[in-house]
C-alpha cells in the first residue's frame, strides 16, 4: 500500500501527459485491497489511462469537496477528462457537513500545522485510549451482526447500515444533511466544469443491500435489486445537473451469485465493510464501461 | 516565608513534571484538568507553605505523574493503538487524508471483525 507526498493513494505519477481519470472518494474509492487492485490501478493497467486518485477514508462528499478543492491546480488535464466521484450509500448522508465558503475554513499556516501534527502524536497515546476503551459509552461490538453465509463462514454485517441504506427517497430529501449534500454536489460540478473535466457519480451500496437476504434470514439470492432511496434521489439530482450517474447497487446484486457461483468468492470481505478483490475488479470495468469510455 | 529564587525553581520543575502527562498525551487536559488544578495548587501549598506532610503528597504525585509518562512513552511502542492509514491533515484539520509517503504490508481491511473483537471471524488477507 502506498501513498504520496500529499497523502493520497498514489504511486508514482506520469506528469509528461495530461490526466484522464479522477477518482475521488472515500474508503471505497480509496480501496480495501492491496494496491493493485484499487480502481485507479485497474483503471491504470487495463485500461492504459493516466489515474489519480483523491479518495481518502472517513471522509464525506463535502470533505472530498475540499479536497478536490485544495488539489485543483496542482495537476495537468485535458478536455474530457473524468472526475469519478464515488459516493456511498451507507454514510454519506450523516456525515460531517460544513462552509460552503472555502475561505471561511479554518486552514492552517505551517506553525498551526505543526502543531496539529504533535496533537496527532499526542493524541494516539496507548494510557489514554485504554481509559477511553473503559470508559465508552456505546460497546462497538453491539454494531457488528454475524451470521453464516452458505459456506457456513460468518459474514459480518454493520447494524447501523442495515438501517440507513434502506431509508425511502422521502427520508433522504427531509434529512437535515440533505441540502447540504445537494450543494456539495453543484459545487463539485462547478469546480470541475470549470476546468473542462467531465463528472461522473458512481454511487457504492453498502455490503448490507447487497447480501440483504444473509442478515434478513430470506433465501438464498433474493435480494432487493431496485434502486435504494438514495440512489433514486441522487439520480435525479445529478438529471438535474447534467451529470454522468451509475448506481452499482443492481450489477453487484446479479453479479454477486454469479462469482460466489463460479468461484466461491463473494464481492465484499467477509469480516470488513469494503468491497474484496473481486468486488473492485467488477466495478472498475463497470465504471469505465458507464462513465469514463 | 523567605521564597528565594532556588525555590521558585525547583516549584517550576515540580509543576512541569506534574504536568508531563498532559504534555505528552496520557492525561489529557481537556478531561483531567480539575486534577492538574488541585495538583498544581498542592504544589504550591508545599513550597510557600512549607507543610511536610503536603511536601511528601507533592513528591508522591511528581512520582505517580513522571511514571505514568514514561509507561505511555514506553507503550507507544506496542500494537495497543491501532496504527490508522489515515489521519487528519494538518492544514486543514475538518479534512483527512492518508499518511504522507506511506509503504504498507500487513493485515488490514477488517473492521468488523475488529469492532467485533473476535478473532475467529478474521479473514486471512495480506494487503500490499
């Protein structure tokens, strides 16, 4: 696993030509595989383009704005190039949501920085995070839901998601983070039309819609493959703004049975939210299919 | 009571070494500030004041603060925190970003088993 200068999940870069694909993101676009397998390698090796990838984990689409925001200039791009945006539809509606004044943001001069890094080491000391280990109000394991998958292995599912990725198209558009999340949508549009890149949105269902019928206890492969509330609000949001969408929600679905099938393998880890290997070697090719070819 | 330089001295290093666990990270101040207060008053009370009994708690606290420094100095060096991928960045700490110039192999991308803590749900992956 590497990552650049800047803290992006980047090898090295080819600045002799311009880019031909952004992906920006959060973990899912960043990756849970080795680097090999993150979109923006398959998209590097299959399909012969120039990738950069801004995706960071624990981050929301506003934070991924900023740091679109804070990166724009730094790189060489050409007419049609793609900004690949992945959102997802587990958390990306109760995140953090600030300014949409760029300037308003607290940024920091090198002193405030550093200091900011001696915090961070400050803050990772082992006494204290047994106390708070302790002391916790919520117990983590009371999130995670374990039941055996057809090979009698545990699939492990997050309760939390079992929740907010089945919420209706009505829920989403009264939730209190939902303008905010159709402002950061425009602004990311501006700011890539701006430089004459091309949008695209790929939103990522969570682990918990795609092997529904696992935590639901309903039989084998009957998941739900129509649309998640939020798929249905974000597609008619980017209709609105003219700009490229793929919900992965109904291939992942069909593709799910096929691969578990045919290999034994599943699309998502077992013991981990993320897709697997064989879940982003899927979806690249999807995602060049629908919004980059 | 004469208070000479010397004593204000050794009352400055005193107090620093009190507060070495808020310094270094282990107690932070946001949570324990009442205590570094009620120590740091003790502090005083035991140089001006001169009081033996609160001389003997101020070398027992200056002892408890100095070892549980260094232990959490000691354990930094122990897998007790998880070593996250990414962390908040510096210039602009509403954001993350992963750890500049990172070269990992190991075992990741497992957070629900981890959550969980269980270890028979781990799922074998090396991630390079």
């Amino acid at each position: 696993m590497i990552t650049d200068a800047a803290g992006f999940r980047n090898g090295s870069l080819d600045q002799s030509r311009p880019l031909d694909v952004f992906i920006l993101g959060d973990s899912f676009g960043g990756g849970g595989v080795s680097q090999e397998y993150t979109w923006s390698s398959i998209l590097a090796r299959d399909y012969h383009l120039n990738t950069y990838n801004l995706s960071v984990p624990a981050s929301s689409p506003w934070q991924e704005y900023v740091n679109l925001w804070a990166e724009k200039d730094r790189f060489k791009t050409r007419a049609g190039t793609v900004l690949v945006w992945q959102l997802f539809t587990g958390n990306d509606l109760d995140e953090y949501y600030g300014s949409m004044d760029i300037n308003a943001l607290p940024w920091c001069g090198r002193l405030r920085a550093w200091l900011n890094r001696l915090n961070a080491v400050r803050a990772r000391s082992p006494i204290h995070y047994l106390m708070a280990s302790i002391w916790a109000k919520h117990d983590a394991r009371a999130d995670v839901l374990a039941k055996d998958f057809l090979n009698g292995r545990k699939l492990l599912f997050y309760k939390p998601y079992t929740e907010t990725s089945f919420r209706t198209s009505e829920q989403i558009t009264a939730h209190q983070n939902y303008a905010a999340l159709r402002a950061t949508i425009h602004a990311v549009k501006e700011l890539a039309a701006a430089r004459g890149i091309r949008l695209g949105i790929v939103l990522v269902p969570a682990k918990e819609e795609v092997y529904s019928w696992v935590w639901q206890n309903s039989p084998p492969w009957t998941a739900d493959s129509a649309p998640s509330g939020f798929s249905v609000v974000l597609a008619r949001l980017c209709a609105e703004e003219g700009i490229g969408f793929l919900d992965l929600k109904p291939p992942l679905i069909k593709e799910s049975r096929r691969t578990y099938e045919e290999t034994g393998q599943l699309l998502y880890w077992y013991d981990d939210t993320h897709l697997s290997t064989h879940g982003n070697l899927f979806t690249a090719t999807l995602i060049y299919n629908e919004l980059i070819r | 009571m004469n208070i000479t330089r010397r004593t204000l001295l050794y009352m400055a290093a005193t107090i620093l070494i009190i507060l070495a666990p808020a310094i270094e990270g282990a107690l932070p101040p946001t949570l324990f500030w009442p205590c570094y207060v009620v120590a740091i008053g003790l502090v005083v009370y035991a140089f001006i004041g001169a009081s033996g009994r609160t001389q003997k708690l101020t070398l027992i606290l200056a002892s408890v603060a100095l070892t549980l420094t260094a232990a959490d100095l000691v354990l930094r060096f122990t897998p007790i925190v998880f070593d996250e991928l990414a962390e908040r960045w510096p210039r602009m700490p509403l954001v993350n970003r992963y750890v500049p110039n990172l070269r990992y192999e190991g075992r990741r991308f497992n957070d629900l088993s981890r959550m969980a803590g269980v270890k028979e749900w781990w799922e074998e992956k090396q991630i390079s």
